[in-house]
C-alpha cells in the first residue's frame, strides 16, 4: 500500500490548535527521516521481539532498540512502521508545496461534500479545521459567549482607508472621509482589527494606524496583495488629492503647545514698532 499524504495531513490538522503552514510540514517530514537514519527500522524489529524477554518491562524493547540520541516514545514511532505502511513505509523524502496544497484541496473538497459542519480553510498562517458558520450559535452557546458586534457603516469606511493607504493618520483618514474618525478607530482596535504601527515622520510626530493578522481572517484573504483593486482609495491619487485639497498651515503658537499671550518675536517687534513715536528709536538688545 502506497504512502497516504492526505491522511497524515488531515491527523497533523486534527493535532494542532495552530495553524499549518506548509514549512510546517515540510519540517515534520525532514525530522522523520532524520530519526530514521538514526534508528534503523530492520534492527529496531527484530531488537524488539528479543529485548521483552531478556527485560522483562515493556518499555525495556524501546529503550534496547533505540540509541541514545533517539527519545524512547519516537523510537516507538519507527518500532510500528512495518505495520503500517500506508502511514509510515516508503515515505517520501521531499513533499513539496504543490504537493501538500493539492492534497489540502482534497480535503476540503471532502470535507464540503461530507457536510458534517467542519472546513478546511487557508489563512495567512496556514491551513486549518474549522467550524461551518451555520454552527456558530451552538459554538457560542457552549463557550457563553454573546453573539458577534456587527460593524457600523463608519467603522466599515474607517477599516477600508486604513486597509488601503496604511500606514495611515488619524488626520489622513478625517481628511478622506471629512468627518471625524476618533470613535470608528476606537471600535477597530476593541475588535483587533487595527492596531497603532508607529509614528509619521511629519511635524508632531502624529501615530499612524494599520490592519492586523485578524483583519485578514475578518475579510477571508491570505494577504493584503489579495484586496480587490480600488482606483478610489490608490495611494497615488490620495496623495495628488492630499496635496490639493488640504491648505497649506503655518504651525502657531498654539500648534506647538504655546499659550496664546506669549506672542512670537516677530509679532512683538510689530507691536513695538507700531507704539513707537516716529521721533523714539525703538530699544535695541544692547540697551538696557
């Protein structure tokens, strides 16, 4: 019977509470053969029919048969190979991704025909089991938790600016949608949906925002590549929009964090000249 992948993928699957990427897969396909170039398969079968009678203790056979560079409960692994082959004989020594993505595909194939409430699903991290949505009241009811927030329609706006221009300003995104955005970038980071990148290199230093791992899970793509094309919200044409919409500002007083009677020098050399007499030099700094 040949090697099955697909039925060691779908145990790999059941095993992991994580998703499976398919490095992951690959990995545990290169330690297979690492343990057994360690551990011979021929001298580990027949070390095993001898060793429970010289020792007397099950675990003794394993702990014959296996060197000591090899743990005993892996040793086990390569001591029930030949009976079964159809997981453990003529295994192959490389799986490629192709490999391992068409045999994913299979299952999840299997797993939609089946209809037993279980699919296979790809995300940014991996593959992995979940639950049909139409079990999600059952799934809250057992975990007592309270059903899903939908998101507003000015949240929804929010998430799409930041989704497309990130990494993107509170200010940015009030001037794209000319109302405020305080409340909907609140929501999105409750929801972990958005989350503070670090800090423009502009004046004030003001926080930029960007969109999570979950975000990703949230609109069902593995990428942001993987966002449908928006000639509305390009970069470009925000930037050009940017540029000749928003005035150009001179920073004030007030925008650097100064009270508003401490005028700067140039105003107070106005006032000073202005309450000047024509026939009175106004004071220089060398005076006094």
């Amino acid at each position: 019977m040949a090697f099955n992948l697909k039925k060691v993928l779908k145990a790999l699957l059941l095993s992991s509470s994580q998703p499976l990427a398919i490095k992951d897969v690959q990995a545990a396909f290169t330690r297979f053969h690492d343990l057994a170039s360690s551990l011979p398969l021929e001298e580990t079968a027949e070390e095993s029919a001898a060793a429970p009678e010289a020792a007397g203790a099950p675990g003794a056979a394993i702990e014959a048969a296996a060197p000591a560079e090899v743990p005993a409960e892996l040793a086990e692994v390569f001591i029930e190979a030949p009976s079964d082959p159809e997981l453990y004989a003529d295994v192959p020594s490389l799986i490629t991704g192709t490999q391992v993505r068409e045999a994913m595909d299979e299952i999840a194939a299997e797993l939609r025909a089946a209809d037993d409430g279980l699919l296979l699903i790809e995300g940014n991290a991996g593959y992995r089991l979940v639950t049909h949505p139409r079990f999600g009241r059952w799934v809250r009811i057992l975990r007592q938790e309270p059903p899903p927030v939908k998101l507003s329609q000015s949240s929804i706006e929010t998430l799409a600016v930041v989704a497309y221009r990130q990494p993107v300003t509170r200010t940015e995104i009030e001037t794209i949608r000319g109302v405020s955005a305080e409340a909907g970038l609140n929501k999105l980071q409750e929801r972990e949906l958005v989350y503070v990148v670090g800090r423009a290199d502009t004046p004030g230093r003001p926080i930029q925002y960007g969109t999570t791992d979950q975000f990703l899970e949230f609109v069902g793509i593995k990428s942001l590549d993987e966002l449908p094309a928006s000639d509305v919200l390009s970069s470009r044409q925000i930037d050009e929009w940017l540029k000749t919409s928003t005035p150009s500002h001179t920073p004030t007083d007030t925008d650097m964090g100064l009270a508003d009677e401490q005028l700067p020098l140039e105003a107070l050399s106005a006032t000073v000249e202005e309450a000047t007499p024509p026939d009175v030099a106004a004071p220089t700094a060398a005076s006094s």
